[in-house]
C-alpha cells in the first residue's frame, strides 16, 4: 500500500514542523538531508535505468523515439518531489534522526 503523498506544495504551519525536535531549524536541516538522500536515491536508480539504452551509435531517429526511454523519465518526473516526501515522512513520525552530541571546547 502506497501512502498518499501531495504532487504540490502546500501551506504548513511551522509550529507543527518544530514540535518533534523542539526547535525550526533543528527539523529543516532533518528534512534537508532526508530529500536529498531521496533525490540521490531516485537519480542513481534513474541513471541506472537509462543506461540500459546507452548505445555508442545512436542517430537522433533513435534518440528522440525511445518510447520506453521516455516513459521511464516520464514516471520519474511524475513521482513526488523529495522535498514533500521527506516532510511527510517527518509527520507521520516514520523518520528516525538523532541529534550529535555537543562537547564543550574549551576556552583559550
């Protein structure tokens, strides 16, 4: 079962988006580096597909008319933006983070 995710941005009301960690900027940085493992996750299985159609010798006829070429891009661009995945994932509690812990430097 496939969980509904928004295709568009939506308004969010940042006291829910700091709750978790107590603080804004905490969660931003929690979602930062959610989307951006989502989005390495999805161009590394992306190029992994497209190279499957990597030809030394394709002539543009070949190129433009890869009807499976095509409909692979096509469902990656259509998929939910990383971003809108990982704050729904950090809402839904399904995101498992912790916070390092800070040594006191001392004071010279």
């Amino acid at each position: 079962m496939e969980k509904k995710i928004p295709d568009n941005t939506i308004t969010r009301d940042i006291k829910n988006i700091a709750e978790p960690t107590g603080n804004i900027y905490e969660s931003v940085v929690i979602l930062y580096k959610r989307a951006n493992q989502i989005a390495a996750a999805d161009k590394k299985e992306l190029a992994k597909k497209l190279e499957e159609f990597k030809s030394e010798r394709d002539t543009m006829d070949e190129i433009f008319e890869n009807n499976e070429q095509i409909s692979i891009s096509r469902y990656y661009e259509q998929k939910p933006k990383p971003d809108l995945v990982a704050i729904s994932e950090f809402e839904e509690g399904e995101l498992f983070y912790r916070v390092a812990e800070h040594e006191d430097i001392p004071q010279k």
